[in-house]
C-alpha cells in the first residue's frame, strides 16, 4: 500500500533546500557547503528535505534526480512533489522537460534569441536516453507525497491550503491515477469551452479546474481572475496567482517554493513576458505571515549562460531554509548565510 500524500516530516534539525530545476552544480556545491554527503549523511545527523521541482530547464535533471533518490532511500532526505514531478507523471510536454523524453530543446523563442542576440543552439540539457531510465524516475516520482508537516513546521511546494491537505491527508492512492479521476470528476460538472471560445470563458472554466483541484492548488497555488491580461509564456494570461501567504493565519510556519523569488534588487528577469513578480513588498530575507518562500530562482540559471552573464548575476540562487532548535538561517550555494528571525514574536 502507498504512503499517504501527507507525511511527517522529520524531527531534529533539516535543511529544505528549493526548487533545483537541475542545476547540479549549484546542488552539489550547496550539499557541500551544508556539509553532507553522497547518501546524505550529516555528522550532526541534519536531514534533507526538498521542497520539489527537481527537474527541469537546468543542465543535468537526471543527475539532480538520482542523486535525492539515493539520499531518499538511505533515509535521509524527504521530498514534496512539485508540479514539474507532476508534469512528466501526466506525460505533459512542457518548457524545458523535453530532456526526459530524449528530446533536445530550444528554451529561448525566436523573439527572445533576436531580442537577446541568442544562439538558437545556446541551451544544454543531458537527456534521457532509455524507456528503463525513464521508468526509475517516474516510479520514484510516485513514492513522493504532497506536503509534510510536524508540530512546528510545514513544507508543501506551492501553498498550504488548509481544505486542499484534509482532502488528501489520508489517501494512499496512486498519485498520478487520483489526479486525472479528480480531474474527470471536475469536466463532469463543467465542460471545457470549446476550441477558440471567448477567452473569459475560458479564464473561468481554468479557474474551475485550478481551484477546485486539491494537487493543482497545492503544487501550482491558486487563482484569481487577472484584473489585466498580461503576457507570460508567450500567451495573453486571463489568471492570476493569489498571494495566499498575505491571508495565512496559523501559527505553525509554512516553507514553501515554487514562486521564483529572488536575491538582490531589482528582480532581473530576461524572459520577455514574466509573470508579475511576486515580493516586491517583502524583504529580501524577510517571512510573511508565518509563510517563507525559498525559491531563489536558480530554475533562471539557463538564462543567465545563454546570455554569458555571470551565475547569479540575475539573481539566481539555490536556497537552503536550516532550522537550528527554535532558530533559523538561510544558506546559499554562493555561499551566502544569513540569519532570519522567527516568525513568532517575543
């Protein structure tokens, strides 16, 4: 029988490290940094914990993938599944995971390799070249839960949505079969618009899904109508994320990733369409209501060779969030640490 979606996380002290998008070696230079080894020992007996997106536009998700999946089965790391994890279940097709099915991609689009002054051939990504490989992934994909929680802390990729977690705490289903079910029970109630309908029907039939989708708002956030439609991705968006962490009321703190925050100001970004940023408002280092994103953005690393500039030049970085007892610090790859006080006050 599978694990359930929810899990406890492990006791003592951890250190969650954000979303790597296959950055290897930003991962191993932190693992070094933190002091752990190849199957994720600590000579403190620290643990790992990773809030999900392993995978994905960086250089080598294959090696990022093998090397937690050692770490997860010698008992020393745990990991949240992510919407990418998520993506390559479902056998979606998206930016930048085309490495799992042996595919070389172009990351940049024709308007940003001109705008840029890009190779169309300026990205690298080590793929996948066997169904076997493909196999291990996928079935380690499968073991992973949703969110983790203890007494005083939580870890979930996109959002802690209270309902959402009562909904799924105690399946022990097969991941990727309850997904698509929910989703069929969904289309059961609202059909999707057909091809080329007006595009506020269609922001409301996304909407539907997204919200109401318990593993869509828990790895992705939810969604608001957009007050303006904005370009991202290279489409008019309808949608919007909710900034859910400015109305989260429980004490217990949330980490979480996902939201591409960044180090230094302003948050550089060379996509042509980014999504609104999300932190303008909240210190570089700082929580917001008990909730603490650590998502440095190294996922934009891929940007940052393609245009030759210096790594973390945009302000790309992976994160670890340590607990020390009842304190905490960030450390970085660059080898940045920095001490965060606790959301609790005095």
């Amino acid at each position: 029988m599978r694990n359930p979606l929810v899990q406890k996380m492990f006791s003592g002290d951890v250190d969650i490290i954000g979303d790597i998008h296959g950055e290897y070696g930003a991962l191993l230079t932190l693992l070094d940094r933190l002091g752990y080894d190849e199957q994720g020992n600590h000579r403190l007996n620290r643990k790992l914990v990773f809030v999900g997106d392993l995978v994905d536009r960086g250089p080598d998700s294959l090696s990022v993938v093998k090397l937690v999946a050692t770490m997860h089965r010698a008992g020393n790391a745990q990991v949240v599944a992510g919407n990418h994890e998520l993506n390559l279940l479902r056998k979606k097709r998206k930016h930048g995971n085309h490495w799992f099915y042996g595919e070389k991609e172009k990351l940049f689009g024709e308007d940003d390799v001109k705008a840029y002054g890009l190779s169309l051939d300026s990205s690298f990504s080590r793929l996948v070249s066997d169904s076997e490989t493909q196999a291990q992934i996928l079935d380690f994909f499968q073991q992973l839960p949703i969110a983790l929680e203890r007494k005083d802390l939580r870890v979930v990729h996109a959002c802690w949505h209270q309902p959402s977690i009562d909904q799924i705490r105690n399946l022990r289903e097969n991941l990727k079969t309850y997904y698509q079910q929910t989703e069929d029970q969904l289309r059961a109630i609202m059909s999707p618009p057909p091809k080329g309908s007006d595009p506020q029907r269609s922001a409301m039939y996304d909407l539907f899904m997204q919200n109401n989708h318990p593993i869509k708002v828990l790895t992705s956030g939810p969604e608001i109508r957009a007050q303006t439609p904005f370009q991202s991705g290279g489409k008019l968006r309808y949608t919007e994320r909710v900034l859910w962490w400015e109305t989260y009321t429980e004490p217990i703190p949330v980490i979480f990733g996902h939201y591409w925050r960044r180090r230094g100001s302003p948050p550089y970004d060379l996509r042509k369409s980014p999504p609104p940023y999300l932190f303008s408002e909240i210190p570089e280092f700082g929580w917001y209501n008990h909730t603490f994103c650590i998502d440095y953005s190294v996922g934009g690393r891929y940007m940052e060779r393609a245009t030759q500039k210096t790594l973390g030049s945009m302000g790309a970085y992976l994160c670890a969030f340590r607990t020390h007892g009842n304190t905490y610090s960030l450390l970085f790859d660059d080898g940045l640490a920095v001490n965060i006080p606790s959301p609790h006050p005095s």
